[in-house]
C-alpha cells in the first residue's frame, strides 16, 4: 500500500461508451465523486445516453470511439498520448478491455517520469487470454469483489496480489432506502401498464433475457410454485440481446407449453428498475455462471426486498456477507421453489442487512487514486 497525499488530480477514465451498464455508472459515480472533492475530471468514450448526466456533474467529455473493435482505432494511441501530456493528467483508469489497450499503449510510450499513474477496474470474469490480460499491465488493479480478485490470481500465476485491491460497487443509501416506495404518479402508471402485477406474489428477475442468466430456470420454478397454490406473477426485467429471434421463439413456446401465459410478464429495457424492485415481493439471480459482482442484489437488499440467488461468484459472496438467508445452490431449482414458498409463508427479516454503500466505494477509489 503506498503512501496517501491530499493533492487536487486530474483523473482521465476510458470506457467504451456511457449507454448505462455497470463499468459506465461506476465511471459517472467516481467522476461526479472527484468534481465535489476539487479535483478534475476528464472520461473519454463514445458517447451515450448518460452522457448529459456526466457533463452536468462537472465532467469534460472526449468523444472518441475508443470502444470500436476496429484496427483504425490504433490511430487513437498517438491522440491519446498527446491528451495526457496536454492536460497534465495525474491519474488515467481504464475500466474495459479495449480502452485498456488504448490506454497501456499510449502510457507505455511516455516518460515514465512524467507519466500518470495507470490503473485499471476488472468489472467482469472475463475470458482467460492475451486479450484479456491487458488488465493487469496497470500499476495497480481494483476488483470489484473478492470473486474477481481470486478469478484473476487463479488464472494469472505470476500476478502480484499485493496490486490488487477489492472495492466492491454500492449504492446510495439516499436513493436504495429500506422501505422507499415510489410516488403516486409512478404507481399509478405502473398499475395501469401491468394490472395483473398488483394482486400476485411478484417476483422479479432483473438482467438480459437468456439462458445464461436463468430465464429457463425463472419458467420452471414459476410453474412449480403455481402448482403449489401460490398466486405467484413472474417479472422479467430487462432485454433479449441482439439477434436473438430464435431463442426468443424457443423461450415463448417452453412459456405455451408450461402454461405460464398469464403469471409472467415481460417488460423489455426499464430505466426504473429501482421502483420495480421496491414494488416486488422477492427479487431473483439466477445466473447459471458464476458472475463477478451482481448489482441488483445490492440494491434490492438495501431497498429491504429478499434476495435469493444462486450461491457461487459474487452473487453468493455477497448474500454470504449480507444475507445468508438468500443463498441456494447453483442450479437447483427445487430448493429456489421451497425456499420462495416458505418466504410466501411469512416474509424473511432484512433488519440487520447493511449492503455496500457508494460512499465507502467513492472512498476507497480516491485514497486508492491518491497513493504515491
């Protein structure tokens, strides 16, 4: 651990683009974080819709299509080099793959006396290979949970743990508030969109619709607990991933054959998912392989909605950590059925859950980024 200053930085951050996943609101969170703490704050990507939202923070903005998997995109490295120098940055933090390269190829060019300090955010499990271990070229590494960090110390032997530091995501304890319910107007609109959602036992799977992420599993364990007399409706938040016409067609005839038509609902991209999960009885991950955090069982946690999830990656390390109560095996539907019918029964205590905030993450990203 090297030695902390209080010194006002100039923190450059590259990601792909701002269109709203996880790498891209850590990337707003960190930057809103330096302009309240005097400092200064530059991101380079491609653009998106939470674009406005970083500019009003304070935050200047390169327009850069530094995500493009393309071999023009080599032509950024010089640029990239000649914007570090120009603007005196103190800081540069990759939080993707691609931008990573960019980034290590043009700091590796510059003087390492002069240079910024290079780190990296590991956000995903991802796959094992050349391309890959551009993350860990950084000075130092941040993990976004004990999952990621042990992932990588598993699969890169030479890696020093020692650059390494987990700084798990949390959330805002203003804006995740046990017992927070959304207003009037919001219920109202809800109501009127899916009435049948107001008399049922909801449980919510939030994610992208596929196998991968459990949807198979939500349709078996749906039908299960409607077999046992509860007046169960499932909730899927979230998108089919492009080009899938034909699992889509798969999917909506398992939903015909199990007889699921009318206690399931589908509500595509929501850009209010922290009112649908306050709104729900139970909140579901179902994820098949193990993942390197999970979000929404952190904020339904800290909104007081029980979480059950599959115990393995980070999904169970933090229902291990916060709510043990949540936790089944991996793929085990059976017990996922039980374990519902008996919340149906009388609902689990969250009294004691304290989930990870956005303050202790914000902190730890700034003393991290004041080391020497």
């Amino acid at each position: 651990m090297g030695e902390r200053v209080n010194r006002r930085l100039t923190v450059l951050q590259v990601v792909p683009a701002l269109q709203g996943g996880g790498a891209e609101r850590s990337t707003l969170e960190v930057a809103a974080a330096l302009i309240r703490g005097g400092h200064r704050s530059l991101v380079v990507s491609g653009g998106g819709r939470l674009l406005p939202e970083l500019l009003a923070a304070g935050s200047e903005h390169v327009c850069w299509p530094i995500g493009r998997k393309s071999p023009l995109i080599l032509g950024l490295v010089p640029r990239l080099r000649r914007l570090l120098l120009a603007e005196g940055v103190d800081i540069l933090h990759a939080r993707s793959r691609l931008p990573a390269w960019i980034a290590w190829l043009a700091w590796r060019g510059m003087d390492p006396a002069g240079r910024p300090r290079f780190i990296t955010t590991v956000h995903g499990l991802n796959s094992v290979n050349a391309y890959s271990a551009v993350m860990l070229k950084a000075e130092r590494i941040i993990s976004v949970s004990g999952t990621t960090r042990d992932y990588l110390l598993r699969n890169y032997p030479g890696l020093d743990a020692g650059r390494i530091s987990v700084i798990p995501r949390g959330v805002d304890p203003a804006v995740f508030a046990p017992g927070y319910r959304p207003d009037a107007a919001w219920l109202a609109d809800w109501r009127r969109q899916y009435p049948r959602l107001q008399d049922g036992y909801l449980v919510t799977l939030p994610g992208r619709i596929s196998r991968r992420k459990g949807i198979h599993d939500f349709l078996e364990i749906l039908a299960a607990l409607r077999d046992r007399g509860i007046p169960v409706q499932g909730l899927v938040v979230g998108a089919f991933p492009r080009g899938a016409a034909r699992p889509g067609r798969r999917l909506r005839a398992g939903i015909r054959a199990l007889g699921l038509s009318e206690c399931l609902t589908f509500t595509g991209y929501r850009g209010d998912v922290r009112e649908i999960m306050a709104v729900s009885d139970v909140v579901l991950s179902l994820s098949r392989q193990p993942e390197s955090f999970g979000r929404t069982v952190n904020e339904a946690l800290a909104l007081g909605i029980p979480v059950a999830g599959y115990a393995h990656g980070g999904v169970g390390e933090q229902l291990l950590r916060h709510f043990p109560a949540g936790l089944v095996a991996p793929g085990d539907t059976g017990a996922m059925v039980q374990r519902l019918q008996a919340w149906h029964a009388g609902r689990p205590s969250l009294q004691d859950v304290r989930p990870y905030t956005l303050q202790e993450m914000l902190d730890s990203t700034l003393a991290l980024y004041q080391e020497r």
